[in-house]
C-alpha cells in the first residue's frame, strides 16, 4: 500500500466503518450536487441529482474497471447550456446531457487509435498545474459566499458574522481532526465531524434565536423538514413524508412526449418554454458541444491531479480511454436516470487527498448510498437543512486542498524562464479574474444578442494557457528564440 493513503484503491474498510466514509464522501459532494438543479431553478429535483450522481459513478467505475477513485455529480460547466436545454423541457436536458457524452465517446475513441502523446504534449505540467490550482481558487469566492450566509436570516441581507463563526467551527473541526495523530478514525471522518460541530453550533444560535425572537441568529431553516411532512393545508403527508422516488429526466421526457405538456417545474423555471422542436435540436446541440470539448481538458485536470495524490497515473492505467468513456457515458446515465449532467468532483478528490483514503470500495458505497438515498424523504431534506455557513467551512478545506495540489504539479518547473512564467500567469490570471468567452448565436431583428454559449472562465484560461504555450514553444524552437552569434 502507498505510505501517503490511509487506505489504498484496492483496500476494502471493515463494513460499518465503510458506511461512515460513504457517508462522509456523500456529503463532501452534497453542496455542489444540489446546487445546480437549484441554480438552473430546478430545486425539486435534488433527489434525482442525488440519484443520477450514484448511477453516473457506478457506470464510470464500470468503464474504469474499479481503479479509479473518482466520483461523478452535477456539472457547474453546463449551467449556461442547461439554461438552453430547460427552454424545451426535459427533452431539451436528455438531449443535451447524449451531445455531451457522446463528445466523450468520440475523443475517447480518437485516443484509443492515436495514443496520448499529443494530449501530454498539448497540456503539458506548465498547463495542468495552474488549470487545477485554479479550480480550487475560482471556487474560493463560492466559498467564502457560503461560509457568511445564513439560511434562516433574511433580514440582515446576506453577511451575518454568527454564520461566519459557525463555519469557522466546522473547519477548526475538520484541520484538528485531520492532523491530531492520536485518534485514527477523526483523521478518516474529520468532515462528518466538523459538519457534525458546525451543525450543532448553527442549531444551538437557531434555537436561542426562536427564543429571543432574534432573526440574526437564526442560521438554519427547519422549514423544508416541516414541509416534508405536513402539506400546504397543514395535513400528514403520509407515505410520501417517508419514501418518494425521485422524477427522473427520462420518465418527464416521457410525460411531454405522451401529454403533450410540460411539467409544471420546468414552466415555472422557464415560463417560455415549448416542447422540443427542429429549432430547439439544433439550439441544444449548439449550446452543449462546445462546452462538452473544452470541459474534456478539465476531465484530464482532475485526473491528474488524483494521480499525483494516490502516487499512481490514472491516464495509463486504467487508461484516458476508459476514464473518458466513463465520464461521458456515466454523464448521459446520471442525467437520463437523474436530471443533470455530470462530472468528475473536486470536493470527492479533495476528500481523498485530506483523509488519504482512496479506496474504490468507499467510492462505489457513496453512489449505492446516494441511489438508496434518493428515495428517503426526511433525509433528503435533512441534509438541505445544513446551513451554507457551514458547508462553506468545509468547502474551505477541499478548495484549499485542489489549489494546493495544482500549485505542488508545477513547483520544480524553472518560472525564472519567461515563457514558463507567462504561461502560469496568463492561465492564472484570466482565470481568476473570470474570463469567460460568450460566443452569441442568436441575434434578433433589432441587432441585438439574443443568446450566448458561455465557456467557463477555467476552460478560458485553460485556452489561453494552451494557446500562449504553443505560440512561445514555436519562438522558442525559432532563430527568434536563440541568442544571434556575435
């Protein structure tokens, strides 16, 4: 076994124990797996995020023959083109989700008969170190958002300093369990604690809140727990409070194809929104294509970062065909059996880099987990209950941890030679300053910008590093770049 982990990929934890890191890894990828259905105006549809994330890591470990400790959830890539997608209903989704998988499909077939010479040579250490350091700071400022909101408090607009304290206690948490060397099971589980110290907190100033009449330290909303079993009438609920299956894309597909009608989330999401039409085909698969080739660079970040922390090259064994492959049809699983596509997650990876656990079997228990889940109402909404100052607590370990891992890929590279030092910089700063490319495709009668594709801000600066590393490579490689002889 690796002396860096814990727990090596082939290594199965006792049974109970395994629960409890499934669990941990569950809630690690929690906050950003339900953020986008919300995001994109879907909230009702979490459960079925959470379903689609369990199935999409199965189908990817299928693909990956269980030797990679990756989990698959809600793609924050594809907010833009899901904002497409929903103007044509559930249909519009499907659809997306197959133009992006199959995109995968594709690339992995062309290195399957090509090799992975040019993809080394295209994004070589001097571009997949900052592109993954920079994914752990981009995701700082949503973060640091969290980490002061309540989610009871409206009054006192969106900073509340007793949020920041609870999400402070969740993190003080989380770094004391990680490095204390006395107690081995707080260094496997230091998430479950610190949301567990971070919750309790949060709780005990609601609590006092409800008793003072004090809406400042009201931090978190039991209200969904409520709702979940005493409908708008106030009577019970019944079994539904209990068990629910999650309404997946492909049966609401199904629904729109047979009644004709979409469904009232989506009219609510979108109030414009028709059935897919000739016109909608063709605006879907303009506005998922680009996204999906850019994001593949972003599938080879997250994989190489992975292989630095469990010390073994994902893209040889078991190989960039298989990882491609089961990103991208793991992806179309977790949305036509959930409701969104998916990718690999930093927060997972972060996760095995800060407890050194990188064992498959962990992996492939979180997604069972999350299927199971799924149908188990007053969990579902138990874990919605969770205050964001508080996930931001825990979000500011794992970020931290991704743009550490970035900045360790790069750190022997000689950033005294200019060309190193621009490339690192320009991926750097465009990222972080927020770049993004929006290329319009549909322009009104008046002129006017009707629709954009947006391309992410990190697959921008991922451009851009690519671009200037291979303008400089030719300089370097040119008379232009050698001394001229006395």
């Amino acid at each position: 076994m690796d002396k860096k982990l814990i727990y090596d990929i082939g290594d199965k934890p006792k049974f109970g124990q395994m629960l409890i890191f499934a669990l941990q890894q569950l809630l690690a990828i929690l906050a950003a797996t339900i953020a986008v259905p919300t995001i994109i105006g879907l909230p009702t549809q979490i459960p079925a995020a959470i379903l689609g994330a369990g199935i999409g890591t199965l189908v990817y470990q299928l693909f990956t023959k269980f030797k990679s400790p990756v989990f698959l959830g809600s793609s924050f890539a594809f907010l833009s083109s899901l904002g497409v997608a929903i103007a044509y209903g559930y249909c519009g989704i499907v659809l997306g989700s197959i133009v992006a998988g199959l995109v995968y499909v594709i690339i992995a077939l062309i290195i399957h008969f090509t090799g992975t010479a040019w993809v080394d040579k295209l994004m070589p250490p001097v571009i997949i170190g900052p592109t993954v350091a920079l994914i752990g700071l981009s995701l700082s400022g949503a973060a640091m958002g969290d980490i002061v909101r309540a989610n009871a408090s409206t009054l006192y607009g969106s900073y509340n300093l007793v949020a920041l304290l609870c999400g402070l206690i969740a993190f003080l948490t989380i770094v004391i369990c990680s490095t204390q060397k006395r107690v081995k099971m707080a260094r496997l589980i230091p998430f479950i604690i610190g949301i567990a110290a971070g919750y309790a907190a949060a709780a005990i100033f609601t609590f006092i809140g409800m008793a003072a009449h004090c809406d400042y330290l009201m931090i978190i909303n039991f209200q969904p727990l409520i709702d979940n079993f005493v409908a708008a009438d106030g009577s019970f609920r019944g079994i539904s409070a209990f068990i629910d299956y999650p309404h997946v894309a492909i049966l609401e597909s199904i629904k729109e194809l047979a009644t004709g009608n979409l469904a009232p989330e989506i009219l609510t999401a979108n109030p414009n929104a028709t059935l897919l039409n000739l016109g909608g085909i063709a605006e879907v698969i303009i506005a998922f294509l680009p996204v999906a080739l850019v994001v593949f660079a972003e599938h080879i970040a997250d994989h190489k970062n992975l292989s630095s922390i469990i010390d073994r090259d994902l893209i040889k064994e078991p190989g960039l065909t298989r990882t491609l492959l089961g990103d991208g049809v793991g992806s179309i699983a977790g949305t036509v059996f959930g409701v969104c596509p998916n990718t690999t997650y930093g927060e997972s990876v972060g996760c095995i880099a800060i407890t050194r656990n990188a064992s498959i079997a962990t992996i492939t228990t979180t997604a069972f987990m999350c299927m199971a889940l799924s149908f188990f109402s007053p969990l579902m909404v138990l874990l919605q209950t969770i205050p964001s100052c508080v996930m931001g607590g825990v979000c500011l370990t794992l970020y931290g941890f991704i743009a550490v891992s970035g900045l360790k890929m790069f750190k022997h590279l000689d950033l005294d030679n200019n060309k190193n030092l621009f490339v690192v910089s320009a991926i750097l700063i465009s990222g972080i300053g927020g770049l993004a490319i929006h290329i319009p495709y549909a322009i009104a009668e008046n002129g006017a910008i009707t629709n954009t594709i947006q391309i992410t801000s990190i697959a921008t600066a991922l451009i851009i590093g690519i671009i200037t590393n291979r303008i400089l490579t030719r300089v370097e490689n040119s008379k232009f770049g050698k001394e001229k002889d006395n």
